[in-house]
C-alpha cells in the first residue's frame, strides 16, 4: 500500500506508550481483529498505529470514540495523513452514544480515559463481545482505586475473562474474554 505508513513508521513517532503500542501491534497480527473499538484517543497517532497494523493484516477496522473534538481531529488527521482512512475512523463523542454504530462483534477493545469509566465501558461492549475478544486497560497500576470495581470484575474467577496486569506503561490489564 504505497500511501499507508507501516507499524514501523509509526514507531518512529514519539509515544510514552511504546510497550503498549508494541503489545497492541502484536495482539493486532496475532489475533487479527476485524473489528477494534478505542476509546479515548491519548496520543494523537495511536489510532493511526493501530491502523498501520490491521493495514499489515490487510483487513479489520479500528473506530475510535473521543469525546474531546481537539484529540478526535487530531486523530482522524493522523490517520489521513498516513493513507490509513480504510482502516480506521474517529468519531466525536463518548462510546454510550457511539457503540451501537460499530459494526459486528468487538473483537478488541481498549479502555482509555477516566479509569473510574472503566468497567461501565466494558459493561456497555460486553454483550457485542464474543469468546476470545480481548481487552486492554491503559495505565491501571497508577489508578488502581479509581479502577479497583474493574480490576475487580475481570480478574474474579466466574467474570469470564482470564486477565493478566501487565507492568508495562503504568500498567495495562489485559483480559480475554473466556466465555
């Protein structure tokens, strides 16, 4: 794809993310989601990486949900710059009114924004959720009390979810839903 920039291009674009931008890469072209749902765009080129790697893939889609109009144009305008527009799309708005305009099962979802949102977001995705979607919560070891009702939820044992915390970029929790 001669417009589009790879994942290694993108790496080159400064993140303090980089070990969850690299593990997202990876679960990206492992698992190779069709359908990816962000919410929260921190970093104005993460979506644009996440769509770098479903473009290695050669299919899926990523839509990001960002309340915040400056990040969401942000965003959608490092995902044009890139040539990656058929991978990937930013809409403005929270994901309660968004959700439901995404297509198909979530097969990867990511939590960004207010950490005390976390497990309300997840609760909203969970029924669009199929067995072996994977979720990834950013920064969760610095706001562990904020989050703890979510932690709490995917790490129990009849959650459904088999969950790891990750030491990695001021914690991530990674879980996949088991059933």
């Amino acid at each position: 794809m001669p417009n589009a920039i790879s994942s290694t291009e993108c790496s080159a674009v400064p993140s303090v993310e980089a070990a969850t931008g690299i593990l997202l890469r990876q679960l990206v072209l492992a698992a190779g989601p069709l359908n990816v749902l962000q919410i929260g765009c921190p970093y104005e080129s993460s979506t644009a990486r996440l769509a770098a790697a479903m473009s290695e893939n050669g299919r899926g889609r990523v839509i990001c949900c960002e309340p915040d109009t400056v990040r969401a144009e942000a965003a959608a305008a490092a995902v044009e710059k890139a040539g990656l527009g058929q991978y990937a799309e930013v809409r403005v708005g929270g994901p309660e009114r968004l959700q439901a305009t995404v297509p198909g099962p979530v097969d990867l979802l990511l939590l960004g924004g207010p950490p005390e949102s976390f497990l309300a977001l997840l609760k909203l995705v969970e029924p669009r959720m199929l067995p072996g979607a994977v979720v990834v919560a950013h920064g969760v070891r610095d706001v562990q009390t904020l989050c703890a009702e979510f932690l709490a939820h995917v790490r129990s044992s009849g959650s459904g979810y088999v969950s790891l915390p990750l030491p990695i970029d001021g914690g991530v929790e990674m879980a996949v839903r088991a059933a």
